[in-house]
C-alpha cells in the first residue's frame, strides 16, 4: 500500500512528487511583488495539532495556504486576492485621522493574533499532555521535567519513528545547556549537552554546510530507523546566536567517544573485539534492510563507514553515526536518492569501484557492497588491538603502511585498484579461533568485485554462530 502522492517542488530527481502519511500543502507567498508558490507533502507526524496542524495555517509570511488528502490535490497553483487601490493619499485627512485608520486595525489585528496563539498553545499543550498521559492539572510546560528522553521517544513515536515531533524537539533543543567539546569535523562541532541533567550530544553544522545538516536530519527522521546499534537520534533545530544560525542535531551521548577515539586509548580482549564486531554489522544489517509495510523502512547504505564514525558504548557495544552522506532505496520506483557528487566518503576507506570510478550508480546493491568493503577495514582496525595470546599492536589506520597520512585519490588508486593490496593479515591470528575467523571475513569484503563481498546479514550470523559455539556474550 503506497501513501498518498503530491506534487513537491524540490523533488527533481523523484519526478517532483513525495509520498506522505498526513496531507498536501500548497501555499502561495508574496515576495516583493512576485507570488512564490510552495508545493511539498506535511508528514502524519508533523500535524500538530491534530484537526487543525500549525503547517496547514496562514502565517504572516505566506498569504494564503492550504492542505488536501488526495493525490496531487496540490498541483494547482494557489491564486491571491488582487490587492486593492490605496487611494487613502486622495483624501485629504491630517496627521490624526491617517493615524486612526492606520493603527486601529493593526491593534485589532494583534489583539487576535495573542488570543489567536494563546489558544494553539493550549491546544498544543492538551495534545502533548494526551501522548503523554499525563492526568496533572498543572500549567501548560511542553515537557516536564520528570520526563526523560527515552520515555518522550518512547510515548510519543511508539518505537516506530526515529525523532520526537517536530515542536517536541525544539522545546528540548532551546533548554539543552551545553558543556564542552568534544570533537570536530568538516561539518563543524560537536558538543556534551544536558537536557534535564541528561546528557546529550549535540552537532552543530556551520550555516555553509545547512545541506548535510538537512540531509542527516532527513534519514534520521526515516520510519523505523531507531535501532540500539544506530545513534539515537532526539531532534533538530535551528538557533539564532546573534551573528550566525546555528543548526543543531541533537542525538544520544556516550562518552567512550568514536571507535577510532577508544582504540587508541584501549587493547581489546577477544570477548571484546566480538563484541564491537557484532554490534556494528548488527547496526549495519538494520540500515541496509528494508521493512515492508505502511510503517516499513527503505533500504539505506551509509556510504562512510569508518570507525570515526562509530561511537562505542558504555556496554562495549557500538552505535553507527553520521548519516549525513547516507542514501535511501525506494523499491516501488527502483529509484535512489543520491546527489550528483557520488564520489564520496573518507578517500582511506573508498572500495575500488569508488575509487576508480567504475560503480553502478543504478543498482542500490553496490552502495550496500562499499559500505562492506569499509566494515572490513574497521574490522582490521579492531582486530589489530586485540591481545589474543598476550600480543598487540599499536592502533593504526588500516593502510598506513603504503599510503600517506592524508592519501589522495590518485594514492589510494595505485595501492588498492593497481596493485591490489589489502591490509596484511598477521600471522599470529592463526592462533586464535575467534582472529582467525574475523581475517577470513575481512578477506571477503574485500573482493575488487563488490558482487563478490559477504553481505551484513551473512556476516552478523557467523559471528552469532561463532559467539555460541565459544560461549562468547554479546
């Protein structure tokens, strides 16, 4: 069953039309005397309140707006009223009598824009109270602050989205005081927050890079997303600080930091390196799979997996992160939803057919068979530290022995598509069952033929297999 179709002006690549749960919006602005016209789907989860959504309202910028619930209702343009003469010139009336007629209508106008608000509010107020269960005949705060994030999400989404509503989430992100950095990247900033005295991670994009921070909001938002080895996602805004605009992702915070952070501080043990391995392709598994139904989910591949990317838990387990170049398969069209730059990621963890530019941009299978490429050089990674046999190495990025620090294309083409190296594979893992199992996996995502790779799922159920026969927890 598919949802309802509208006309979107920004969906280029899918035909100008979305797909959506809730409504179609049309709106019509004027804007220094040229009409705007505004077409795009509202999803189910951004009407709020319900009867009446914020989105299907006039506002002060747009002059007129509507929604419809049938297919395409909002291709035809949204017509203005024809402004009228002012002939108030004409008349000869003094300073008093223009002033008269000047401010008694606009203090009208504001008198019913408070009452007009104050009611919204009460209304929205009410429907956040009814999500909640909330039975306390107290005054209107959005959220208390008993609630706990976890418990919001867990209320108000039913487990099935990946965000809390779109007003929920700004009230959260405009009471979040934040601590100290920790850590940074082309994007810009990322920071130890507390909501509540709960701890949150906050990434904050510069006003130059406002499309990832769109896009990672985007694929953050999917249905049926959330997921224990993914980052958990709490909301996004966007906030004024006086000289710029900020743009904030709100998410999960765990302190161990990224997998790269924590390999460099720490040897792992076997049960540990089983651990780490079983989660992350366990995460990787759920994004490349896709859920069919009215509440499914699309298939998506990261497109930059590293272990910068990963951040690890305080239960040893991973979370995959930055999903800012991710992309989404829509199986009913066949269709990708990919920038036209598709040479992306980190150029150390780029698969050959990246590099060499010789991917099948068309067939979403490839996208899925990069990212198993880099998992296996962030197995190596982890398997590098682990004191198997009381031995272990010095953490290392995976080709830092044929390749620069900061490697290019052109260094990456030589070492990985010319000569066709891979990360060598100690000698000493042969020793242990679990090494040994994990060098033969990283063998195997790392066909030059993508086709050829093990898939997540493939690899998630040898590794459970080979937790059981060890008696390994995960």
């Amino acid at each position: 069953m598919t949802g309802l179709k509208c006309f979107c002006i920004t969906c280029v690549n899918k035909n100008y039309t979305c797909e959506t749960d809730g409504v179609c919006l049309a709106s019509a602005t004027l804007v220094g005397g040229i009409v705007e016209q505004w077409k795009t789907c509202v999803h189910q989860w951004e009407m709020i309140p319900p009867g009446k959504p914020f989105f299907c309202t006039n506002s002060k910028n747009v002059s007129k707006t509507f929604c419809c619930d049938t297919d395409y209702c909002n291709s035809i343009d949204v017509q203005l009223p024809q402004p009228k003469d002012n002939h108030l010139s004409e008349l000869n009336w003094g300073p008093m009598e223009l002033a008269a007629v000047i401010t008694t209508p606009v203090g009208f106008l504001c008198l019913v824009l408070l009452v007009t608000v104050f009611y919204k509010r009460r209304a929205l107020c009410a429907y956040v109270k009814e999500r909640r269960h909330d039975d306390e005949d107290s005054g209107c705060s959005y959220i208390t602050a008993k609630e706990t994030l976890k418990g919001l999400i867990t209320n108000m989404t039913t487990g099935s989205g990946s965000g809390l509503p779109l007003l929920v989430q700004r009230t959260i992100a405009r009471t979040i005081v934040l601590h100290e950095i920790v850590g940074k990247g082309r994007f810009g900033e990322v920071w130890h927050g507390k909501w509540h005295g709960e701890d949150v991670a906050v990434k904050i994009f510069s006003s130059r890079e406002a499309r990832s921070w769109f896009r990672e909001t985007e694929i953050y938002q999917t249905v049926m997303l959330r997921h224990e080895n993914i980052l958990g996602f709490i909301g996004a805004d966007n906030k004024d600080n006086g000289t710029w605009t900020q743009l904030w992702l709100v998410s999960d915070y765990h302190e161990n930091g990224s997998l790269f952070d924590y390999l460099n501080r720490y040897i792992v043990t076997v049960d540990g390196m089983m651990q780490l391995a079983f989660s992350i392709v366990s995460g990787l598994a759920h994004l490349h799979m896709e859920i069919v139904g009215t509440q499914g989910k699309p298939a998506i591949a990261h497109r930059d997996l590293k272990s910068k990317n990963i951040l690890v838990r305080k239960n040893g387990t991973c979370a995959i992160a930055d999903l800012g170049l991710a992309v989404r398969h829509d199986s009913a069209t066949d269709t990708i939803d990919i920038s036209h730059n598709h040479r992306v990621g980190t150029k150390r963890y780029m698969a050959p057919e990246i590099i060499d530019d010789t991917i099948n941009m068309r067939h979403f299978d490839s996208f899925k068979c990069v990212d198993m490429y880099a998992l296996g050089l962030v197995y190596w990674e982890i398997a590098h530290r682990c004191s198997a046999g009381g031995l272990h190495n010095e953490y290392q990025l995976p080709y830092y022995d044929l390749v620069p620090s900061d490697p290019s294309i052109e260094d990456m083409k030589k070492v990985v598509c010319d000569q066709k190296l891979r990360p060598s594979i100690p000698n000493q893992w042969q020793s242990s069952e679990a090494l040994r199992m994990m060098g033969k996996i990283m063998r195997e995502c790392w066909y030059a033929n993508g086709a050829a790779r093990l898939t997540a799922l493939r690899i998630k159920k040898t590794l459970s297999q080979l937790n059981v026969e060890d008696d390994v927890e995960i």
